[in-house]
C-alpha cells in the first residue's frame, strides 16, 4: 500500500540485504544439521537474518538476528531492544547473535541455538537440575565437560572451582560452582553484581564433585563457555 501512494517507494520493499559471509555460513551449518532454514525472513529493512521453520512446516522455530555491521542501526536500543521485543510480542522466539561469537567459536553458537530449539526461552539462570527427560523425547546433544581444577594431593579443604559466562546480545551472566570439602556452593547472577548463593552439603567431597560436574555439563548445553 506504501509503495502504491509514493513513487519510488516499492525499492523499499523488494531491496536485497548486504551479503553478510557470518549469515550464510551459519545457515549452511545448520542445514548440514538437517534444519530447513531461510534466509532474510520478511520484507523492507526489517528482516530477521535467518528463520528456522518449524516441524510443522506452517511456520517457524526460531528467529536468529546477526549484528551485520553493513546493515547497522543507528539507534542501539531498537536494535538490541524493541527488534527482538516485537518479534517476541508476535509469538517468535528469538536469539540474538553477536557474529564475533560465530567467529570466536561455531561450534558453541550451534549449540546455543539447538538448545533454544529444544527448551525455549533461555533458563541459564536456573539452578535446580532438570528432571529426566521423557523416554520417547531425543537426549540433548553430548557435552565434553573438562575435569574440575582439582587441590593439591592431601589438601581436603582447598577448593575446587568451576567459572562460566553467559553473554548473548543484552544478557550477561556469570554462574560459578565451588566444592569445598562435602559442601557444594553455586553463585550466579548478572555479571557485575554480587549475585545470589546456593549452598548443598553431600555426604562425601566426591558426591559433591559429581553434583558440580553435573550442574556444569547443563550450563554449557545452554551456551555458557568457561570464564
């Protein structure tokens, strides 16, 4: 209707995005993963980068937005704020992707996104562990989780430690477990704050180094990298 009342408006409509090389390798990577993907999902300047459609075929999983520096916003906040805010007050769900992440790590980014195909909206500040998954649901894919910084042989009240970081678009966590002899300490909250503690005792150190294990296995499924 835009382009019918002024001249020269439908250009707007039917201009073709910059290429962008971060788009069309991660779109080429999840294909190899077996996701149908589309690329520039709408029309005018107002696209989403890449859309993953959904098994149904009738629409889509996830919206992934990409900071393309040839098609930067000018203003931050409609860009990191009310882009991904209207999509998500339209039903979308949507992850926000820094192309430095791609290009610092691939593998991490694809595992962030298959993590928000299978649980939704991030959980990363969730403590708890998850209960088992039903048996007729797919497992979540392997992680390798490094061993525990472990304390000098006879040292049984050294701690042992474990730092993570969550950073994607506005969201910026740290989550750290700590085991100091039978008792198992989880701090986490915005990076910069003081944030929240959990405290667990176990009735061995070697439970308790399990249970880190565990919790750590689970951040890293979700996008968190070591710290």
């Amino acid at each position: 209707m835009l382009a019918a009342l002024k001249p020269g408006r439908g250009a707007t409509f039917t201009r073709q995005p910059a290429g962008d090389s971060i788009r069309d390798a991660l779109a080429a990577a999840l294909r190899a993963r077996g996701h149908e993907v589309h690329v520039n999902v709408g029309r005018a300047q107002f696209r989403c980068d890449l859309g993953i459609v959904d098994d149904s075929k009738q629409g889509y999983a996830l919206a992934v937005l990409l900071d393309n520096p040839a098609d930067a916003v000018p203003d931050t906040a409609e860009r990191y704020v009310f882009r991904p805010g209207i999509l998500r007050a339209f039903g979308w769900r949507v992850i926000d992707l820094p192309g430095k992440d791609w290009l610092d790590g691939a593998p991490g980014v694809l595992s962030r996104i298959e993590a928000m195909l299978a649980h939704g909206e991030d959980r990363a500040l969730d403590v708890e562990i998850a209960p088992p998954a039903a048996a007729a649901e797919p497992a979540p894919p392997p992680v390798d989780v490094p061993a525990p910084r472990t304390a000098p042989d006879g040292d049984t009240t050294a701690e042992v430690a474990r730092s993570l970081r969550f950073e994607q678009g506005c969201s910026r966590k740290f989550w750290r477990a700590g085991v100091r002899g039978d008792e198992l300490s989880v701090t986490y909250g915005r990076i910069g704050s003081t944030g929240q503690v959990n405290l667990k005792q176990f009735d061995s150190k070697e439970r308790a180094l399990r249970e880190m294990e565990k919790l750590v296995g689970e951040k890293l499924r979700k996008g968190y990298v070591e710290d």
